[in-house]
C-alpha cells in the first residue's frame, strides 16, 4: 500500500467542504491512508464540529454558501490553535495572504494533488506536535537551528548570523513548514512599526540565502511562496 500520506495514520481531519464530488474524493483517498474523516457542507456546522470533536486536522473549503471561511477561521482561532489547511479555488495573492494572516496553517489552491495535499498535512500535523515540544532545537536536514544557544550550524560548520538574521530565522524556524506572510515575519522580528517595510524581508532573506544556501538562486532551505511570503522547508 502506498504509504505516502502516513505520517500520523491515527489522525482525524475535518473536512468543511460544500462540493460533494469534492468530499467524495477527499473521503476515498484520505481514508485510504488511515486518516478518519469527519465531514461537512455547511461552516456553521464546521464550526460546532470543530468544538464538539476536536479534530487533529482541518480542511477548510473558502467558499461555503452558509459562513465565509474567514470568518469561519476567526471563529475557530478564537479558542483553538489545531491546524487548518484551506482548500481555495481563489488563486489571488490577497486571499492566500488573508487567510494565513487570519490563522491558516497553509493553503491548497484547487484544482490540487493528493500527494501535495497529504504533504502538507504531514507538515501540519508535524507542526502541532512540534508545539507541545520543549526542545528548543530543530533540524531541517544539514541545517541545525539551536534557538536557546543561538547557534545555526550547516553540516559541520557553524554559520554566523547578525542578531536581525537570527531573529528571522528564528521564526520561521518556529514555525518551520509553514508559510509566513511577509507582514507575519516583519511584526515578528522588527515590531508592528515594520509592517509594510517589505524591503526589510527581502534584503535580510538575500543575506540569509547567501550564507545558509549552496545556491541561494535555487534555496534548498528558505523558500518563497511568491506574492504571499517565506517558509522553512520542514524535514
């Protein structure tokens, strides 16, 4: 059996999704996987799933006929930090960026793939775990992040960062596998004063590259979600 989606195979995903070909599809392959799967068509009805069983895992369609997903998002951040991937046919930048700005994990645009939708759930999934995780250190491949000891290493070198290059590798390591907009990242690591500053990110993400990237022109580690914003590669 294809064991690509089975990072966590115990794990129970809702699906808020009002296209029942869509749900069909997603039941079959995710079920397929080990994942057990609640679902449904209606955001009013996501919301007091979410609250009544607790999932591990949310998929979240945008465009729902009873509540806007935003909204919907809002509603379920307000006592709960369990993934949320968003499922979209809305391609726009502005949109993507909402919702992670709204407390989306990630996003999928539709049509999609299964091996990338189960990918990112992995990361999700990975994410949530990590959370709970006191350890303060983490490896994505060569590249080793202590973030008590301020120490980066590549392999078996150590990389010497300004404390602005370590702040910012610092919260996407925090939050590695996920995407961060650009306005997440500037609040995060220069203050509220910097949002919209985005030439902040682009000049320290280049010096970033050049000292942690083999090829900063095709980044293995630090990756772009063009228009949207940055994330660490997880794993």
């Amino acid at each position: 059996m294809n064991e690509i989606g089975r990072a966590n195979p115990s794990a129970s995903v809702l699906l808020i999704e009002d296209e029942a070909p869509i749900r069909k599809f997603l039941r079959a392959a995710l079920e397929g996987q080990g994942y057990a799967i609640v679902e449904t068509a209606t955001g009013q009805d996501g919301i007091t799933q979410a609250a009544t069983r607790v999932p591990d895992l949310v998929l979240l369609d945008l465009g729902l006929p009873d509540v806007d997903g935003f909204e919907i998002l809002r509603r379920i951040r307000e006592w709960s930090a369990l993934p949320v991937i968003v499922l979209t046919a809305r391609g726009q930048d502005g949109d993507k960026v909402r919702a992670l700005d709204a407390g989306a994990d990630d996003y999928v645009t539709k049509p999609f793939s299964m091996p990338e939708l189960l990918a990112r759930m992995r990361v999700a999934l990975r994410h949530r775990a990590r959370a709970g995780d006191d350890d303060p250190v983490i490896e994505v491949g060569r590249l080793r992040i202590d973030l008590a000891g301020r120490r980066v290493t590549l392999g078996d070198d150590e990389i010497q960062l300004t404390p602005i290059e370590f702040r910012l590798l610092g919260a996407l390591a925090r939050h590695a596998g996920r995407v961060l907009t650009r306005d997440a990242l500037l609040r995060e690591v220069w203050g509220p004063a910097a949002v919209g500053q985005h030439h902040y990110l682009r000049v320290y993400m280049a010096q970033l590259r050049r000292k942690i990237e083999t090829d900063s022109a095709r980044p293995e580690f630090l990756l772009t979600e063009l228009g949207v914003g940055y994330r660490l590669r997880d794993g």
